[in-house]
C-alpha cells in the first residue's frame, strides 16, 4: 500500500498557485483515492501527474502497464490531472454517468485532451469485454461551455 506522504527533502517554493508541484496533486490523488474507500462513497481511481503527458505524447501502448493491476472500468470515477505548462487542470470521467467533464479553473476549453481520453477509456478500452455484443454507447464530454456526444457502437 502506498503510504500518503510528501517527502520533505527538497524544498517547494510556490510562488503561484497556479504552480503545484506534482508530488502535491499526487499526493492530493491518493488521498481521493483512499477517502473513496469509505461506505457510501463513489469509487474513484486518480492516474498520476505523469499520466496524460505520457498518454498523448505515447499514446496507449506508453501507459498501457499503468493500468495492468487495476480495473478501472470497475470504479465509479476517473481522475486525470492535466498539466499545461502554467496551471493544472482535472479531467473526471464518470462511468455512472457516462461523461467527461474537464475542469480548467481559468476556464479554459480542452477538447483534444477529452477527445484522447475518450479514444483511450471508451472506443479502444471499451471495445473488448467491457460491453455486450451489438450494444451502443453513448458518453457524453462536457465542460461549461461545450457538450458533446459521442456514439461508440
């Protein structure tokens, strides 16, 4: 089990907010990842800061290992940190309710990043065992200011 630290041997200056080094989103991930635990609560698994630069620098072959002890079709909710280059962003993706919601706090729009993850989680991930024979899909990417659906079948 991996234990829910920081390591205190290098010094982290913040001189924005907007800066966080990704040890602290990391270590804020797992600890989603462990309250997520507790009864009544929806199960979330987060991939770490190095996980969607890696994802759309390599594609899925890069970060297929990532998931190898972990289901993650079997929790209820994705967390995906984003980083680009002056802030952090989050992408959620809700298996119960079918979305991709990105959160940008400077209210930024980033359909290429839900366009990968849906590529990675639903068209290809989701092609093998995952679903049915002959069903469709709907899943839906959302943000303030766009909605789109997209049909996987």
């Amino acid at each position: 089990m991996q234990s829910n630290y920081c390591k205190v041997t290098s010094s982290i200056t913040l001189t924005h907010m907007d800066d966080f080094p990704s040890q602290i989103i990391n270590f804020y991930m797992n600890l989603l990842m462990e309250r997520s635990k507790e009864k009544g609560l929806p199960t979330v698994h987060a991939f770490n800061t190095f996980f969607f630069t890696k994802l759309k620098t390599a594609g899925y072959q890069a970060v297929k290992r990532w998931t190898k002890k972990v289901d993650v079709f079997s929790v209820d909710v994705l967390l995906v940190p984003i980083h680009l280059g002056v802030h952090w962003c989050l992408a959620v993706i809700d298996f119960r309710k079918k979305t991709i919601t990105y959160y940008d706090s400077m209210g930024g729009i980033n359909n290429e990043a839900c366009r990968i993850l849906l590529r990675l989680f639903w068209l290809n991930a989701l092609g093998g065992s995952h679903r049915e024979e002959g069903t469709e899909v709907l899943f839906m990417v959302s943000d303030p200011f766009m909605l789109s659906i997209f049909r996987a079948s």
